[in-house]
C-alpha cells in the first residue's frame, strides 16, 4: 500500500461518521482511529476514616513494664468467653454500610451462620460468621478499625 492509498484512506475516514477503520491484506495493516479515546471512568468508595489521638509520651518508669497489663487484658477477655478473631488483614466494619444498624449488639444472642461483621480486605467485603450459637459479651475493635489476622473482634459466649 503506497502514501497515496493512505490519502484516501484518511480523507473518507474524516468525511464520514466513521471513527475507527481496519484494513488487513497479506501484506498490510491499517488501522485509522477518528477523536480520542475517553477511558472509562473509575469509581471508588469512599473509605471511613478513623482519626486516632496521639498517646501521651509515659514515663521512663512506666515504660518498662507495658507487657503485664496487656497479658493482664488477654486473661480476663479469656475468663469472659470465647474470643472471635480476624481471619485475615483488613478493616473491620460492624455494619454492611455507613447507615445501616450494626450486625450484632452486645447482649444479643446469634445463631450459628449469622453474620457478626464485616472484615474488608483488597476492597474485598469478608462476613464473618458465627461458628456456633452465642451471646455477644464484648465487642472488642471499634468500628473502622484495622485488624490483623488473629485479633479479637468478639468476645462471646457459647449456648
């Protein structure tokens, strides 16, 4: 194909309303594309934000023994119940959208199946169920929370 069948090519692509045109022979390939491309537009949820105070610097004294009072808070979430913890990473949310009610309430007796949570990962939204009828005792993470794999969301008890 020579600059003169180009030409042509071109001058009936901007002539008419066509806005892409192929040609392919055994020896050529032609590909006219009229006006830009518009990608197609992204959209993404906004993500809950979770504004945490600074902690107050302690004192060299105090520092030393950090470990005792957080062994001292898993032994007594262990006497309450049975704790639920994260399956993987992500953000934990107590309800399946900003304005709706959360899943569960402390007090509130759960079937075995039910949905307790919701722990996003990669965009991604997990529900956490529950593995066995329960009580809600505690609700241990905040909603909008990170989470790590293995960290307590619930505190409950087995019926």
């Amino acid at each position: 194909m020579d600059i003169k069948d180009l030409k042509m090519l071109i001058k009936m692509v901007t002539e008419t309303d066509i806005t892409e045109f192929e040609l392919e022979n055994a020896e050529d390939k032609v590909v006219i594309k009229r006006g830009c491309t518009v990608a197609a537009p992204q959209f993404q949820m906004p993500q809950p934000v979770s504004y945490l105070a600074p902690a107050p610097m302690a004192p060299a004294a105090a520092a030393a023994a950090p470990a005792a009072p957080a062994a001292a808070a898993r032994s007594a979430a262990a006497e309450e119940g049975d704790a639920v913890t994260s399956p993987i990473v992500g953000t934990f949310y107590r309800a399946p959208a900003p304005d709706a009610p959360p899943y569960v309430e402390v007090g509130q007796i759960v079937e075995k199946g039910e949905v307790l949570c919701i722990v996003e990962a990669m965009k991604l939204m997990n529900e956490i169920e529950a593995e066995y009828r329960c009580k809600i005792v505690r609700i241990v993470k905040q909603n909008a929370e990170p989470v790590e794999y293995g960290d307590e969301l619930f505190i409950v008890e087995k019926l």
